[in-house]
C-alpha cells in the first residue's frame, strides 16, 4: 500500500475516551491505513511528521456552526480550521441553506447580498453542488431548519398552522433528508420558530425517525426549566434523541436554575432518552440585537416589523415592554454591539448600548430602536449575562459537547467584519487549554472524546471521530503545553497558539503552523 503521510512518535488520544498511548499513524488516501508501533518495513511515505511531545487526536467536531453561507463568500474558515476543527455542524437554530421557497428565500436575500454571493438555490440540492463546486477547507454537514420549513409553506404569520399545511412541511423536511440532512433543528426565539406550538414540533420531530432533533430552545432564563421540560416531551412523544443548543442559564435572576436544570438532564438520560447538549466556553452570547424586542414585532417578516418600530404609536409599546423587562440600567451595560453593515455606524461596534445612549444623549431603549431602524435590523449583539460557575459545570457534563455557535470566518477578505464573538476564532482551545489543561475540569482523554467521538455518534457523522484504521483521516495535531486562544471581545480576529498540523480527508490543510490553503473538505450528506 502506497503511504502518502506518516506520522510518527506521536502521544495518540483516539477519541474514545482511553488513555493516551505513543503510536505512529499512516495515511493511504483520504483514511488511516495503520495506527501502532510501526516496524522499518513497509513502503516510505511521501510525507513524515515527528509529532515526538505533541497530541495527536482525530479532528474536531464542531457541534453548532452557522457557516451556510460565510463558507460560499470565503471557503477558506480560517479561524475554524486553527482551532482544529475539521467538521462541521450547520443548520442550527432553525436556519439552514435551504429549502428556500417564497417567503423563506425573500427572507435570506439580505444575508447573500452582505456576502456579495450570486449564487441562487431552492434546494439542498442545489446548494451542496454549488458548495462543492466552491471548495471546501472543511467538511460540511448540516441539520434542515423548522424556521426554512415553516417559512417555505407559510411564511411568517403569527398562527397555528392546519393539517394541510403541517402535511406540506413535512413533505418537504423528508425531501431535505433525503438530499442529505442529518436532522431538524428550531430556532424557538426567531420568527418563524416563535410561533410554533409543541404539538406542531412534535409533528415535524416525527418527520425525522432515527434522526436527531435539536432546539435553540424557547427561553434560556426565565422559562428556562418549562422549556428543558419541552424538549424532553418532543423526544418521547416523535421517539427521537434531542440536542439542546448553547444550553445555558441567562440572566443573574436565573443561575440558581443550574442544579433543577441538571437534574432534568440526568433523569431524562436515566430513563432511556438520548439528550444532549452543547455549549461554548465563554460567559457572554451573541445573536440578534431585535431579539430584545417583544416577540409580537416580528409577524409578518421583515418589513412588517420594520414598520412597527417607525410608527410612534407601536414604539411606544416595544418600549413600554422593553422597559417592563428589563427595569435594570444595568441591562444595557451588559449588551454591545458586535457588527452593523453601514460605514456610519461601525463607530458602535464593541461598544455597550449604555455608553453609546450616553454619547448620543438619549436612553438605550431609545437608540436600540433607532440603530435597528438604520440598519434595517442586521445588527449583531452581544450579552453578557451568563455565570462562570455553571458554565463549569455544563461544560463537565458527560452529554455535553462543544459547539462554537458560529460561522466560519477567515482573518482577511469579505468575511472580517465587525468585532464578532471571539467563540469563532477560540472556542475549541479555550476548552481544553483554560478548562482542561489550566482549570482540570476533567482528563485531556475525556476532554477529546466531548470534541470527536461523540458528536460524531450523536449528529450520525460516518467513519470520523475516532483514531483507527479504515476511517477517514481527519487529525489534529499539537502541543497540549501550550494551546491557547487568544482572540477577545475587543479584538476577535486573533490566532490561537499551540496547533501546528491539521488533516482532513488525509490532506493537510495546516502544516508546521501554516494554513496550506488545500481544499479537502467535503459535503457529508446524511452524515457520510
């Protein structure tokens, strides 16, 4: 067998969950041909590392990207790729590539014009031919989105839906499987998510038998344990194993939740279901600034609800309620701005709501809804209101993985904008390097499995995850002394350290430090 890679004297963390050993490991194509103590015979590779003091794990699993798009303006994900990551889980939040029909496509016409994308597709379909046509650095798998579904079939009213029309979007979930998704996500918070009753998410979980169903859940802190409590009847009643997304408890009136929160958790694993979930390593969130407004705003879609924050009269409202939920001056302090798209206003980017309502004279509420005007709503924000402690503990769960909750961007070009969260460009080696090396929350072992075999046993991922022969040869290797991220909230766009090889599909993508620019990613449909 002709050897492309070999790499030798290397400390093998298999993803398993097992102790360490020293191994070398041989690649033939795009999979693993040998993992052992090699002897002196055999055919001589065209390529050697001497990984001699380094880790050397399968590559990592990103578990909630939301890189549909960022991927076809800049294909390069750099600061994904410098994480180690070589797979990722899109599709999240109940916003996918596709299906895009009527309403769902209107919708999405903003976010491909940021990117200045050309392209134009209905279907997944469509969408993996052009994605691959682009190249890919990275492998790509992705859920279908409730949101893309709902939209697609009735776009964004405020209703419950009929038989027919639940008939229609599960038809049409079952064609977005059978194109290649791996699952059905919802974005609970988002319009049309919002909207949805249980009865109508337990329909559609029951449209993706031995799937997976995931949840950006309706509410993260005050209804926080009424809507855990959700999830959990809409994996036994569609007889489906649930992911929470980004599971965390938000707002300081709301931490004392963790141990209920937990306790949830363990007895619903107990008694048989699979529930997972995910979580960044940071105490800060990022999404939507209109996600403050109340959630009647948003019917109708966009421009209805661009409406209503003009007309003095339902302003008034938006900041009675606005005010009624958030009587604290301190809220503000705690909710930046990351990104706008106009040049007028990059000034805000970083900064609180409260210092900029301060240099403008005016109240937060006030320029909240003026910035949303001017922007026409693309404002990214970010809200600090989550605590370090029970970040631990989500974190050391055995259920729980990590997933970035963001898209891939690289350090130049269409995709550096703004100050977005630093979870893009960190998330992955402030896990293991200032929770697992630095903070012990657990074994550097149990650490590599949370970030390899397990999401790929969970999301269906074929083949990768694991460390050994005949699977793909997707590997990271580094110095586990010394990773560490390095990105802030000031200045995102930073490099972590300690990584210096990374392969996906048996090409390096990263060598000795250096992205290679190789595009050996691939589509993973249903998850192979």
């Amino acid at each position: 067998m002709k050897i492309d890679l070999l790499i030798k004297n290397g400390l093998v963390f298999d993803g398993t969950g097992s102790e360490p050993y020293k191994a070398d490991i041989s690649i033939s194509g795009d999979s693993i041909a040998f993992i052992g103590r090699r002897s002196k015979t055999g055919s001589k590779p065209e390529k050697v590392i001497d990984a001699h003091g380094l880790a050397v794990t399968p590559g990592f699993i990103d578990t909630h990207g939301h890189s549909e798009f960022t991927l076809l303006a800049d294909p390069r994900a750099e600061g994904k790729v410098c994480q180690g990551i070589t797979t990722e889980i899109n599709g999240n939040c109940g916003l996918s590539a596709a299906p895009l029909y009527g309403e769902a496509l209107n919708r999405r016409q903003e976010d491909l014009k940021e990117y200045t994308i050309r392209e134009r597709w209905v279907t997944f379909k469509e969408y993996f031919k052009i994605l691959e046509k682009k190249g890919l650095t990275i492998n790509f798998a992705t859920l279908v989105g409730h949101g893309n579904i709902r939209a697609s079939v009735t776009g964004y009213e405020d209703r419950k839906l009929t038989r027919a029309e639940l008939k229609k979007m599960c038809a049409l979930t079952k064609k977005s499987i059978q194109e290649g998704s791996i699952g059905l996500s919802t974005g609970l918070i988002y319009p049309p998510g919002v909207y949805s009753d249980t009865e109508e998410l337990i329909e559609m979980a029951r449209c993706c038998k031995n799937l997976i169903y995931t949840s950006h859940m309706r509410s993260e802190g005050d209804e926080l344990i009424e809507s855990i409590k959700e999830i959990i009847k809409i994996g036994k009643e569609a007889e489906i194993k649930v992911h929470i997304s980004h599971i965390k408890t938000s707002g300081e009136e709301n931490w004392h939740k963790i141990d209920n929160v937990i306790t949830l958790l363990q007895e619903s694993n107990r008694e048989g279901d699979y529930l997972t979930c995910d979580r960044y390593p940071y105490t800060a969130s990022s999404t939507d600034l209109d996600t403050v407004l109340p959630t009647w705003t948003y019917a109708g879609g966009s421009e209805e609800e661009l409406k209503r924050l003009k007309s003095s009269k339902f302003q008034k409202q938006i900041k009675k309620e606005i005010r009624d939920a958030h009587p604290s001056k301190d809220y503000w302090d705690k909710v930046f701005i990351s990104s706008v798209p106009s040049e007028k206003n990059t000034w805000m980017e970083g900064k609180s709501l409260s210092d900029i309502a301060h240099m403008k004279g005016k109240e937060p509420v006030d320029v909240l809804c003026e910035i949303l005007i001017q922007e026409r709503l693309k404002v990214s924000a970010i809200f600090s209101f989550m605590h370090e402690e029970n970040l631990k503990r989500f974190l050391s769960l055995p259920y729980c993985m990590v997933g970035s909750d963001s898209s891939a961007k690289s350090f130049s070009g269409t995709t550096r904008k703004g100050k977005p969260h630093p979870r893009g460009f960190g998330s992955f080696l402030r896990f293991l390097g200032t929770y697992v090396r630095d903070g012990k929350l657990m074994s550097m072992s149990e650490a590599i499995h949370k970030i390899t075999m397990l999401p790929a046993k969970t999301f269906g991922i074929e083949k990768r995850g694991i460390l050994k022969k005949g699977l793909f040869a997707d590997i990271v290797i580094f110095d586990h002394e010394k990773i560490i991220d390095r990105a802030t909230f000031h200045e995102p766009f930073l490099r972590p350290k300690g990584i210096y090889y990374v392969i996906v599909n048996g090409l390096p993508i990263m060598w000795e430090g250096e992205l290679t620019g190789i595009n050996a990613g691939k589509v993973l449909k249903n998850g192979g």
